[in-house]
C-alpha cells in the first residue's frame, strides 16, 4: 500500500539523474535508521520512565541524609 506522500517522494526522486538518485536514497536511509533509533531510544526511556525517578528519588534521599558518597570514576574504568 502506498500512500500520496510516499508516491510524491517516489516522483521526485525518479525525475533526478541517476547519480542523484543513489545519494538521496543513501540520505533517506540514513536519516530513517536515525529515526528509527530515536523511536528505539524513546520506547526504552519510556519502559523504564518510572525506575529512573524512583533511583533519582533514592539518591536525593540517600544525600540528604549524608549516606551518599562520591563518586570515584577511576573504578569505573
């Protein structure tokens, strides 16, 4: 099924020269896996929304009552 938009952009590529035609699909390839990552990303964050305010919360508390220590990034490593 092909909708208006989708056949209007078939149009246009089809009246470039070939050339051209190779570099705007290899854009638009680029540019729909970048926002099929976005999608991905968003999903995710939205999945686990609730867990990260319910971590932040813990370490504000966690702080405040002076149990937090810093962090030492070397370990990280």
């Amino acid at each position: 099924m092909s909708s208006p938009a989708i056949q209007d952009l078939v149009n246009l590529v089809e009246s470039l020269p070939d050339t051209v035609q190779i570099q705007v699909i290899s854009h638009l390839r680029e540019y729909i896996a970048d926002l099929q990552d976005e999608q991905r990303w968003d999903t995710a964050f939205n999945r686990t929304k609730s867990a990260l305010v319910a971590a932040a919360r813990q370490a504000k508390q966690q702080r405040a009552a002076g149990q937090a220590t810093p962090i030492n990034y070397n370990q990280l490593l």
